[in-house]
C-alpha cells in the first residue's frame, strides 16, 4: 500500500472521463499531495501522462492490480518550480554517488511516500517533509545526512529544519531525484 | 445541427477518393506521432482530449470554415465529448469516428483487382488503417485466402455472399505486425491451412506445409497458385504465383520498398537471402508479372480506386531497395537505421505461432499502430 492524500475511483469509466475527474480531483488537494486514481480503462496511463507533463503535476507510477489500474500524482506546487535554496550546505548528485558505499552516509529521502515508492536511492531512508518535525528522533545528531527529494526544494527546507534542531552534519542535494542517473530501487 | 456518425468506411473511401477531410485528433501526442489517419486530401491537427475539457474556444480559429470535420480519438469517447463541444460553439459539420482508431485500425476494404484467365478473380483486402494487404483469389466457386487479418467476418461475408467455398488458406510467412486470421478462417470454412514449414518450427497447431513445387488449384484446375521459396524478411517467406500474372510477394518486396529482415532477430543471417531473393530469384520471373504486397506504408502507393499494385518491371526501374549494386550498401541498408519494429512485434509472433493466446481487447491493442514492415531505398 503506498500512503496517499485522496483516492479517486474513475474505475468503469471510459475516456475521457478519468481525467475529466482526475482534473477536478487535483483541485482539492493540496500542493505537494498525492492523488491516487484508480482506473480500469488501458489509454488512462498514457493519457494521464501526457496531461501531467502538460499541466506541470508530477507523474509518479502505475501499479497494476489484477484489472485495477492505479495511477498516482502529485499536485505541483509553484515554489517547487523556483530555484531558490538557503541553505548553504549543499551537495550534487555527482559528490553523492561517488559516496554511496564508500563513506557511512545517511541518506534521507524527504518526498512522499508514493514518490519514494517508485523510485529511490537504494537504502535511503524516508521521512516525508511533512512529518520530519515528529519524526526527527528517528536520525543521529551525529550522522552524516544527506536530503535528498525532486528538485532540491523540500531537501532545502528539511536541511534548515535538521540543522536548527542541532544536527551537525546536513548537507542538501542538488538537483536531487530528477537528475539522479545513479541506481535506484523500488516497492 | 447535431453531432453526426462517420463509420471507419466513410473515411476509407473518402481517403481513396481524394475527397477533402480535416481531422481533428484529440488523441494523446505520443500516440498521434506514432500513428494517424493519413490521405492526400486529410489535413490533420493534433489537440489532445484534455485540453479541451474546459471549453473549445481556443481552438475554432484552427477549425476550417466550409470543410468537413471529424473528430478522432483512441475508441470514440473523447471525441464524442469534443464534437459535442463543438456542436454547441455552433461549429458546423462536425462528425466523430465511430469506433475510434481501433475501428480504423480493423477496417477492410475488398478491391477487385482483375481477372483470372480462365474464369475468376482476384481481389486485394485493403486494411487502411494499418497497411496490411490480403487476397482472395476466387475460381468456379471456390476460394483461396492468403495473409489473412485477425477480423475474419469480411472475408466470412465475402465469401458467402458470392456463395464461395473457400479450400486454402494460407499465411506468405509468419507475420510478426499483425494477428493471422488463417487458424480461424480454416476453422470456418473448413479449409486447410498452409504455412512455411521453415517459419513453422515452434506453431503449436497442425498445418500443411507451403513448398515450391507443389502447386496449389483453386477451382477451375488451370488457376494455378505457385508457391516460390522467397526468404529474406523471414527464413520461410515464400512467394506465389497466381495464374501466371500476380505475383504475391509477402513482405520480401512492396511497391515503393522492400522488407525488413530484422524482425525475427536475424537480420545479420537473412540480408543474403533476401538480397538472392530480390536480386536474382524474382528477377528470373517475368517482367509482366503484377506485383501484389501484403503490405504498404504510405497512402501514395494506393491507385485511383484504393488498390496497391505495380508491375514487377517497372519495380526494377523505379523501387530503389531493388537499385543498390553494391552488396555491402544493401547490407547497410537493410541492417542499419531501421524504423522502429512495430508494436509489440514479439507477442503478435507468439500468437501466431499459437504459443499464447490473448483475449480479443488484449489482441486489439497489440496491433494498434503502424505496420512498419518496410525499408526504403
């Protein structure tokens, strides 16, 4: 089960109506939420797509369960799409991956749930953004973290957050997931 | 004015007739650049379904005033939802496609092509929308079918309502762009069905083996169907004379290109065969021969009434893929920068061999696209 924000049922319902519903379900979220519609109509991953590259939101995946098609989306939000960062500490994806296995890093993946779910780096730890405050206790003031989400946006805040409450060792990378070449791992 | 119904053979013989047509495709943009309505007479515009679920006005300036619009999506749905649309901006002579691309993908159009010497004819089964050619060949009440489709009720009707009893069946080669109907067709009419016994090592169903020299007689016992071992595309591609005037090439040789041989992984081991096949085997037969493909890739190579045809000497002259001298150019030519294989290539050879067997939507799907079968000169 992959956490989301809402779930749409469009099962049953042929083209257009998915992302007739889909277009209206995405307005009562909230940016940086995910959507999860279910369908049962073939053309709505590839339609779903092309109508999220087009509007701007984040395509995660499909999973497929037995005729159930299950699409999840994350609403974008216009901060995500500036490229401002404070925090000073910062890391690019190149530095990253010469680290990974050579160095004890902890590497801490701040985007949603689904996001995470489809692709990650391998033994990355997820903390969404929205619940780092509650769950900060789960990481080592001492460890070397490494914040990772989409575009360096979210990672950015989750830094000046850990670095606030004391953790010594933060550094954000830059761009993040979107550029990452290196290997992932999935659900 | 209300939202009319354009059924796929409306399109087809305005398409053959050079009537003029603007198609709106609200399809998604990748599975437009893939695959499209095409016609000397259609101009074309690509805007998806979800850009125009909130209102059409942005777009009426793009729609042609006196011309006849239809709108085109994947099954018929959204273009329901969007000629509906357009209907009610007080667009005029709007139509939707019934049945959308998959329609379009499926429909047949029969073509006679002549007759036979004896008595008889042969007629060419247009499959528009996807560019798959196939025969009846016709005799004193019988019939043969070769490189049948999937849709088995055109040639079903076909046949009954000119009261036929077809006796052959038979594939050129084992296709790997579209579904057969041969299996299904032989079951119908209770004929026999032949394959290349070389494409036919792994079919898991009986079949009777196509070899040259063994000549096949529909009707009148002078109609005589010659097979020719041709390989090349496949190792079993086999040719076949009909009545000492057609010549049916499969996909070794099509009007404006000539076939790949890539698309059973051997494209390295087969370029010989196919360029024996092309440069020496058909050259040996005559120049008067009318050469009739399984295949075509561009709507300029239908005649004025929708036919595909050439004369196989006039191919020599004008076909560049039978103009290469150098044999390493050939090579490069069939081997190197080929287009993309068509759409799930494997799983249509799988059931053709009748290794898997899909339910019908799932086949539907398979062979949605073009037939890409071809390489050009």
């Amino acid at each position: 089960m992959i956490k989301t924000d809402k779930v749409l049922d469009a099962k049953g319902l042929a083209c257009p109506m998915p992302i007739v519903k889909t277009k209206k379900a995405i307005g009562e979220v909230e940016p940086g939420q995910v959507l999860e519609i279910q369908a049962t109509d073939k053309g709505s991953t590839a339609d779903l797509q092309a109508w999220a590259k087009s509007t701007g939101h984040q395509y995660l995946g499909t999973k497929e369960e037995g005729d159930v098609l299950k699409h999840y989306l994350r609403k974008a939000s216009e901060a995500e799409t500036k490229e401002e960062s404070s925090y000073p500490h910062v890391i690019n994806n190149d530095e990253l991956k010469t680290k990974l296995g050579n160095e004890d890093i902890v590497v801490l993946d701040v985007r949603e749930p689904a996001e995470y779910a489809f692709s990650r780096i391998p033994g990355a730890k997820s903390i969404p953004l929205g619940e780092l405050e509650e769950r900060m206790s789960e990481l080592n003031e001492e460890d070397n973290i490494h914040v990772v989400c989409r575009t360096g946006n979210r990672s950015d805040r989750a830094a000046q957050i850990l670095s606030e409450k004391g953790y010594k060792n933060v550094l954000n990378v830059v761009p993040g997931m979107s550029e990452w070449d290196g290997e992932t791992e999935n659900d | 004015m209300a939202l009319k119904e354009m059924t796929a053979k409306e399109v087809a013989q305005k398409v053959i007739n050079n009537e003029k047509l603007f198609i709106l495709d609200v399809r998604n943009e990748e599975a437009y650049q893939d695959w499209k309505i095409e016609g000397e007479s259609v101009e074309i515009i690509n805007i998806p379904y979800f850009d125009l679920i909130e209102g059409v006005d942005h777009i009426l300036d793009q729609l042609p005033d006196d011309t006849e619009k239809l709108v085109v999506c994947a099954k018929e749905g959204s273009s329901k939802f969007v000629g509906e649309q357009l209907v009610e901006a007080g667009v005029e002579n709007v139509s939707y496609l019934q049945g959308g691309m998959k329609t379009w993908s499926e429909h047949l159009e029969p073509v006679k092509i002549g007759d036979l010497k004896d008595g008889g004819a042969i007629y060419q089964f247009v499959r528009i929308g996807k560019g798959c050619l196939s025969y009846l060949v016709e005799s004193n009440g019988e019939a043969m079918i070769i490189d049948s489709n999937r849709m088995t009720e055109p040639y079903k009707i076909f046949a009954n309502e000119k009261g036929l009893n077809v006796k052959h069946i038979a594939d050129t080669h084992l296709h790997a762009d579209h579904i057969s109907g041969g299996r299904k067709l032989a079951e119908i009419f209770g004929a026999d069905y032949y394959l290349p016994p070389k494409d036919a090592t792994e079919v898991t169903y009986d079949y009777n083996p196509l070899e040259e020299g063994k000549d096949l007689t529909v009707g009148n016992t002078k109609i005589q169907v010659q097979p020719i071992y041709s390989p090349g595309h496949t190792i079993g591609s086999t040719s076949f004379i009909v009545d000492d005037q057609y010549l049916l090439t499969g996909d070794i040789l099509f009007v404006k290109s000539i076939g790949r041989p890539d698309l059973a992984g051997k494209a390295e081991d087969w370029v010989s065969d196919l360029r024996d096949t092309l440069y020496r085997k058909y050259k040996d037969l005559s120049d008067e021969l009318f050469v009739l493909p399984a295949h075509f890739s561009k709507m300029e190579e239908l005649s004025e009434d929708g036919s595909v045809i050439a004369k196989l000497g006039d191919l020599y002259e004008k076909n560049s893929g039978l103009n290469v001298e150098d044999e390493g150019e050939f090579r490069k030519l069939v081997t190197e920068n080929l287009p993309p294989q068509p759409n799930a290539y494997q799983e249509i050879r799988e059931t053709n061999m009748g290794k898997i067997n899909p339910e019908d939507e799932e086949q539907r799907e398979m062979e949605i696209g073009p037939n890409r079968c071809a390489v050009e000169g």
